[in-house]
C-alpha cells in the first residue's frame, strides 16, 4: 500500500533542507498516521541525534504513565518562565524611524491648544502653574508586524547536552521547580507514537489522505482516511528571524522554517520539536494526552532502564512553604452600606402593594464588589445629573453643551476610581463658563484636606491636594493617558 500527502508536487525545496517521509501506517481505528524528519541546518554540521531529553517535574515525567502536553506556539508567548516563553513565538515586529518633524506647525498649534487647556484647568483648581511650549520634536515611525504561527500543537523536547558546560547553559533555561530529567532513546518512533496519540484521542486532525493499492498483479484502488501528521527535528537558530522567515520561496518552505527556528538568544535550549499539524486553527490552545505503551516504550534504554547511566541528573528542588488558599473576606460584612440597604428593603417590603421580597438578604446574596459599583454608580450619576440640567438651560450655545459634553466624558473616567476607592468622596461638581467640568472631592476621615479636579473639553486636566499651607501636591492629566485618581488621593493623604 502506498499513500501520499496533500503537498503540490510543484512545491520547490531547498537542496541543503533535508526532508524525511519515515512512512505512514493505518491504526486500528483507520487513521492515516505519518511522521517526516525535517533539518534545516547546513549539511556540513548535521549529525544523527540519538537521545532527547526533557526537564519537568518528577510527578508529570511521561516514563512513569502521566499525561503529555501538547501546546500551541503562540500560547508559548505567555506561558513559561526564562527561556521557556518566548514573546516572539510565531510573531515578529520591527519599528523603523522614517523622520524627525521639528516644530512642526501642526504640531505646534496643537501644543498650543494643550497648553491653554492646562492653564485654564490649573487657574480653576488653583494650581499655580502655567505650561508654555517653545518648539516641538515628533518622530514619525514605520512598524512591520509579521505572523507566523503555524496551525496545530508543539511538543518540545531538548537535543541530549554532551559536555558539563551544555548540561548547566540547558538546565538554567528551564522552570526552577524542574526536578527530573526524561530521555527519548528513539525520536523517530516517539513521533509515530504521538501522532497515533493524537488521532485516537482528539480525532486526526489533518484532514483526509488518500492510500493506494499496490500489489502485482491486482487493480489498484485508492481509499481516504482520517490524516495526522508529525513534523519533527532540530531547531536551527539564526541572528535575523525575520529575514530568515521572509527568504522562503513557497508557502511550504515557510512553514517548515517557522516551526523549526528560533533566535540565537535561546540557543542554550538545544530544542528538538514535534509539530502535531493541524488543518484548521485549533479551538484550544493545549492538549493533555495518555501516554500509550508505544510512547513510554521509546523513552527506555537497553533492557527496558529508565535513563542512561553516567548522564547526571538534575538537583532536587525543594519547597517547604506552606500552601494556602487566597479566601478574602467579604468586603460588605459590617459596613454601613450594608446596613442601610437591609432597612430600605424591609421597609419597602412593608409597604402595601409591595412587589419585591427577597426570600434570603445576607452579604452572600449580593456580588463580591457591589460597593463598588454602588459608589460609583453614585458619583457618576451626579455628573450626568449636572450636565443633563445644563442642556436644559435655554440660553445656552450648541458649541458650549458640545464642549460641556466632552468634558464630563473624561470626568466621568476620572471620577469612578475616587469613587472605588474612597467614601463618598464627591461633594460638589460646577461647570465653568467656558465648558471646564470643575469636581469637588472630599475625604470625610480629613474634613481639612481640599481637592479640585479640573478637566478640559480637549481631556487635559489638572487636580489639586492640598491641606493646608504646608502640603500640596499639583497633577496634570493626559486625555488618554490617565492616571488613577482616586489611589492618587489615598497616596496623598498617607504621605500625611
């Protein structure tokens, strides 16, 4: 029987790639399971790789029965510590700096305004300060974003280190909490094994393959079967990812240059990957496999013993700290909010025609931050109550609402974190004649401390501390860059 797999014959490939078909085979489920060897490297420096190995913690080891994680790469974006995660896994980005635009006219008039904007937010808090610009400098930028990520699952492995020195470079890119070492005596097979893996318990996941009869003699006939295939190798490590990614000729050549490489400062990985191809965009990113026979089987050695003899083992890493679980109280247990609420409800309950009666009201009832969102639901609705009775004020322009409207919607942003953060905190909110919304905050654990927050309809603002004459700390706020103003307060008042 022959079989074939789904590649354009067309597909050019590069003479120096050596590229592997170690044969398919059909499980007993009808699966169509095929492993290929790929090397990227120059043929010069190429040699058999006999032994794998892989750190892990001893109660996860593969030889003992336990699962095998198969990952997708962009998930190794974020997951993983020292050289285990790689933020460029599967994505690549460059910024080049096209030119330098100085003072600007533009630019300057936007200065300009922002600078007019800021003095009129500190004259109204009483900030005395006042923001001038004299040139301007913007840099104008160009950022190529490249994707890469090839569809399917990873499972990572190390080439076996030969020398003291590979040993602790390799043993130093992994976990701290690693504390075994596995072996793979047999890659080829243990790819096999997976694939099979794979198709028995997640379903194949490469589409169809066809296979031929061909024996002497007798008609030949093609039957299609659910596909899986490894790809499996040495990953090549280079100076320049994107270059190398960019110089493929085909579509082909670019998947097996993205799986297969690396850049140099992860070199001390020596990684040999398994590549579990997909033909669609995998729903989740990581897959816990039973280890089948077969697969244990290729990670012994010579009368079926667990690890070579001679190699050294890695230390033990012991952890004596104590676990425990992160229970936070509940922050409504005792608080005078929860009080109040309990009493409106039965009072509402008594009432006649009453349509709401909670079977159970206790602090379990309610969600974990519904003091917050009470408390800012409170202030926010101040704001919009104000600005609702300033449009409806006859003698009022369109361009002044406008204004008035773009202000409070920055306002609004600044005035949720005070409200999260601190007890009732609004006491007054004003709207200057030229559309500045103008917020009173008050601490009512320090009647004596005075904030005034100031915000522009641009979103430029400025807030003001102070307590008394002695201590005063001045802020100005960015329109899209905004910083917390309510943990800014609570600083404030603990650094007095």
């Amino acid at each position: 029987m022959q079989a074939s797999l789904p590649i354009q014959e067309s597909t050019p490939i590069d003479s120096k790639l050596l590229y592997f078909n170690e044969g398919f085979h059909v499980d007993h489920w009808g699966n169509l399971v095929c492993a290929i060897y790929i090397d990227l490297h120059h043929p010069s420096p190429r040699s058999p790789i006999p032994l794998l190995v892989k750190g892990c913690r001893l109660e996860h080891a593969i030889e003992h029965g336990n699962n095998v994680k198969i990952t997708t790469p962009k998930a190794f974006r974020c997951q993983g510590e020292n050289l285990i995660r790689d933020p460029g896994e599967g994505y690549f980005s460059e910024t080049r700096v096209l030119h330098d635009a100085i003072d600007d006219p533009r630019d300057m008039e936007r200065a300009r305004q922002r600078n007019q904007d800021l003095n009129r937010a500190a004259e109204l808090t009483g900030f005395g300060w006042c923001s001038s610009t004299t040139g301007t400098q913007r840099t104008v930028s160009e950022t190529n974003t490249l994707r890469y990520t090839p569809r399917g699952w990873l499972f990572c492995a190390s080439i076996a280190p030969t020398t003291p020195e590979e040993w602790s470079d390799w043993q130093a890119t992994l976990d701290d909490g690693y504390d075994h070492v596995s072996y793979i005596y047999r890659p080829r097979e243990f790819a096999r094994a997976l694939g099979s893996m794979v198709a028995e318990q997640i379903g194949a996941q490469a589409g169809m393959g066809p296979m031929t009869s061909s024996l002497p003699g007798k008609a030949s006939h093609r039957t299609q079967h659910p596909l899986q295939i490894v790809f499996h190798g040495p990953v090549v490590y280079v100076d320049d990812v994107e270059s190398w990614l960019l110089g493929a000729k085909s579509e082909d050549e670019l998947f097996r240059r993205s799986v297969f490489t690396k850049g140099m400062s992860h070199q001390a990985q020596r990684k040999y990957r398994f590549m579990v191809c997909a033909d669609v965009e995998p729903e989740h990113d990581c897959h816990l496999l039973r280890a089948t026979p077969a697969l244990v089987d290729t990670m012994t050695g010579d009368g079926n013993s667990i690890g070579p003899p001679g190699f050294p083992t890695m230390e033990s890493v012991e952890d004596d700290s104590a676990r425990h679980d992160d229970v936070k109280p509940n922050p409504l247990v005792g608080h005078r909010m929860w009080f109040n609420l309990v009493g409106a409800i039965r009072e509402q309950a008594e009432q006649p025609g009453a349509i709401v009666r909670p079977h159970r009201l206790d602090s379990e009832t309610l969600p974990s931050d519904f003091r917050i969102q009470t408390a800012a639901y409170a202030g926010v609705t101040a704001l919009r109550n104000k600005v609702r009775d300033f449009h409806e004020l006859i003698d009022e322009t369109e361009e002044r609402r406008n204004a008035v409207t773009a202000a409070a919607w920055f306002a609004e942003q600044d005035i949720r974190t005070p409200c999260e953060t601190l007890e009732d905190p609004i006491a007054g909110i004003s709207i200057s004649e030229d559309g500045f919304i103008l917020v009173h905050i008050s601490l009512h654990e320090h009647p004596e401390m005075e904030c005034r927050l100031a915000v522009a309809p641009s979103g430029h603002s400025t807030i003001k501390m102070e307590k008394g004459s002695r201590h005063s700390v001045n802020l100005t706020l960015e329109p899209f860059c905004r910083n917390n103003v309510g943990e800014k307060v609570k600083e404030f008042v603990e650094c007095i």
